[in-house]
C-alpha cells in the first residue's frame, strides 16, 4: 500500500471511531523518518487507547503490523510506527502542550481527506 493510501485509510479508521480534529500532514520533505504523520484526538485516556487500538486492530487485518507502538500504558500520547506513515494520537491536554502541527506543518503539507458525515 503506498503511503499516502495508508495515511488516508488510518484517518478513515479514527474517524469512524469518533476520533477528534484529525489531520494528515505530508513531511517526506521535511524528515527522512516518514512521509506522512496522521495526528488525531481522543476525548479520555480510554478513548485514546480504543482509537490507537482500533487503527491496530483494522492493519493487523490486512497484514500490516506496526514496527513500533508506544505510550499504550499511559494512553496519553500513543505513535503507531508504520515506516513510512507514523500515527499520534493525543489526550487533549498533551496535543495542545507539544503542538506537534507547529512543529510540521508547513503551509503546504496538510493533506484533504473527506470526514464521515
């Protein structure tokens, strides 16, 4: 799957799970580490560990095992380590503390998928 699809798939997952203020950002430009970050909230602690582990759950189901998963036990900041699409999903309280969208976004680099109604 390329990247880009990834990205899009993992946004669709969060937001039919209820996932706030999701977005993807394109940053092959700016880091050789990924070429996407796919950046969403949950509401609680609980809701961010069922969206990290629904997004899990839905690639395991295609064969698509993240290398790299941190933050479960805390549940307050979770990264799905996808090689080339990594996936954050926040508390709240800590997406706005590490800003991580004025640290990436660039102006150019937001990508547009369609939110469920």
């Amino acid at each position: 799957m390329k990247s880009r699809d990834l990205a899009l798939k993992i946004a669709e997952i969060l937001d039919k799970k209820g996932a706030e203020d999701i977005m993807i950002l394109e940053v092959d430009h700016l880091t050789s580490i990924a070429d996407y970050f796919v950046i969403a909230s949950g509401r609680s602690v609980q809701s961010v560990r069922s969206l990290a582990e629904d997004v899990e759950d839905k690639l395991l189901e295609e064969d698509l095992p993240p290398r790299r998963k941190e933050g479960m036990n805390e549940s307050r900041w979770i990264v799905l380590d996808y090689a080339s699409v990594i996936v954050h999903v926040f508390h709240p309280e800590e997406r706005e503390y590490y800003n991580m969208e004025r640290l990436w976004m660039d102006g150019s680099n937001q990508v547009e998928f369609a939110v469920q109604a």
